[in-house]
C-alpha cells in the first residue's frame, strides 16, 4: 500500500497492482506441481513466522474468542472445548496471516506476494498453521464442479495438505501435540463461522 486517498468524500487505498497468477490458479492449471506448490506455501508461511508482529494487531487467541462468541451454530460441548483450548494454548508474539493458503500468494514476478492481509493478528504460529491446515481440510470444491473434477480435487487436497505440512515442520519446530490442539480449536472456530459447504467436513475433522 502507497497511501490513503479521498475521492467524492470517500476514503480509499492506493496499492500496488499485481497481475501475476496466484498458486492456487497455477495448480488449476498444472496440478502435476502439486508438490511444488506444496512446499513453496510451507516455506513463505515459515518466512512470515520468523517476523516479529506489530503491537497493534490483535491478539490471535482473543480474535478466535470474539468469532465463537458471535456465533450461535456451534454445538454447547464444542464451544465449552473451545474456550477451555484458549486458555491452555500459548499466546505467542508471531506475525499471523490468519488465511494463509495458494490462493493468497501471487507468484511470478521477482518475489512472491502474499495478499489477503485482513485477519493478520499477532500469536503462536502453530495457530495460524492450525487455520492453514484446516482450510485446506475443509474448503469446499466450487458448486456445479463435475464429479470427476471432485475426485481429482479430494485426491489433490490430501497431497497438498500433507505436502505442506511436511515441508512446514522441516522449517519450523512446532510440538505435535500443541499443533494438534490448535487445529481442534481452529476447526470449531471455522464451524462458527457458518462457511456454506464446510459444516460436514469440519465435524468430521472434530470426530463428529
């Protein structure tokens, strides 16, 4: 971002225009790179993780409190487990994109870019890997897609959560067993966001 206009009494931004592809869009078109890309969203999200975040973000832990409590469509038990994770987990002080995924990195020019800035808060890394591994659990195929097109997706989705996963941990120390209690939070907080098409895969991710 340049600087912040007004135009017509009306506030604006001006930003730099990226016409690269993003990686999700050149996995469409390639899906033999998924290994690739794979590793290259794991290796730009441990990048991000090493930066110290600016005191004026919000906290993780209180920005995933404020979406259960806003929310009614989470199941009594599950949102008990919730609160209950949010005061065992680490708070951390890690800059978090908080919707890390292909989709929000623009590749092609000199260096990549990541984009999609507005759930940034400041946290425990393993939280925003959380996010990202639920995500690509849980993201629903486009309506309308042919079901061949949704076998080959269910088929990708596995290499490409794996793939990241494992590159990520080559780069970056995060405890297995905390990891895991931040992706059981970070699923009940996706579930009351209400997401149209991820109810079934986020329960099934909860064991429901």
């Amino acid at each position: 971002m340049y600087e912040t206009v007004v135009r017509d009494g009306r506030p604006g931004l001006i930003m730099e225009r990226l016409e690269e592809p993003d990686l999700l869009t050149l996995l469409g078109r390639r899906p033999w790179l998924v290994l690739n890309i794979a590793r290259r969203t794991a290796e730009l999200h441990a990048e991000l993780h090493r930066v110290d975040a600016p005191a004026a973000l919000p906290r993780l832990k209180e920005w995933i409190r404020a979406h259960l409590e806003e929310s009614d469509v989470v199941p009594e038990d599950l949102h008990r487990e919730a609160l209950s994770l949010l005061d065992e987990l680490p708070d951390g002080d890690r800059l978090c994109h908080g919707d890390f995924h292909p989709g929000n990195i623009m590749v092609g020019g000199e260096r990549p870019a990541v984009v999609d800035w507005t759930s940034a808060t400041r946290g425990d890394p393993a939280g925003d890997v959380a996010r990202t591994w639920v995500l690509l659990e849980a993201s629903p195929v486009p309506p309308g897609a042919p079901a061949l097109l949704r076998r080959l997706v269910g088929i990708g989705r596995g290499v490409l959560l794996h793939g990241y996963a494992r590159a990520y941990l080559r780069r970056s120390m995060i405890d297995a067993d905390r990891l895991s209690r931040w992706t059981q939070l970070r699923a009940i907080e996706r579930l009351a966001q209400d997401v149209p098409g991820e109810r079934e895969r986020l329960l099934t991710l909860l064991g429901r």
